[in-house]
C-alpha cells in the first residue's frame, strides 16, 4: 500500500464513516486518534466526562482498498496550524496489524 514521508512522519491516507483524511503512524500513541472537529458529537460516545474525552467509532476503515472493519477513534483537538495530518493510528491498530515499511519504495504492507 502506498504511504507519503513528510516532515510528520508516515502517513496513511484512509477512509473512515467521516470521508478519506490523513493519519500519521504513531507507535507513541496509545489509541488511535481523530481531529475532533471533523466528528459530530451526536456520532461519538463519551468515554470519560470527567476529562470530556469522546470516542468516535468507524463502522469501516479502509486504507488502499483494503477494509480493516470497524475501529475506535479516540477524539482530539488539535490546532489548526497543524495541517498535514488529521489524526493518528496508534498502538491498539499495530497490535492487531503486523506493519513492514518498504521506505525506499514507500509502501507499506499490512496484515489483514
């Protein structure tokens, strides 16, 4: 599967119940994350109210064709000013999802 290396890092490009937005790899994240603005409150469910932190689940997440199913997204707000990606694939998606980076050709293979 093909992936862009920028300044950020490794991004993905995937499609989610909220459209096709970009995710950076980020094997320091617990959870997965999504930019909260681009997620209606009315679609997410609150996990913690002490903190207000909400999860977003996707019933489908497709990267490259491929469709990983259903997944949670925990919501962040994030500035802005920070617009080369639009969330992140943290630990919980590596954990089920063997990942090899091919750099030199920019793919990514990924186990089902």
């Amino acid at each position: 599967f093909p992936v862009t290396i920028d300044r950020a890092g490794i991004i993905f490009k995937v499609t989610t119940g909220l459209g096709s937005h970009r995710y950076l790899l980020d094997t320091g994240a617990t959870v997965s994350l999504i930019r909260e603005r681009l997620v209606d409150r009315s679609e997410a469910t609150v996990v913690d109210a002490e903190v207000d932190a909400w999860d977003y689940i996707s019933q489908s997440t497709i990267y490259a064709g491929h469709d990983f199913g259903r997944w949670r997204f925990r919501l962040l707000p994030m500035s802005d000013d920070i617009d080369y990606f639009d969330g992140l694939l943290g630990m919980d998606f590596f954990e089920g999802h063997a990942i090899y980076l091919d750099f030199e050709n920019e793919m990514a293979y990924i186990s089902p």
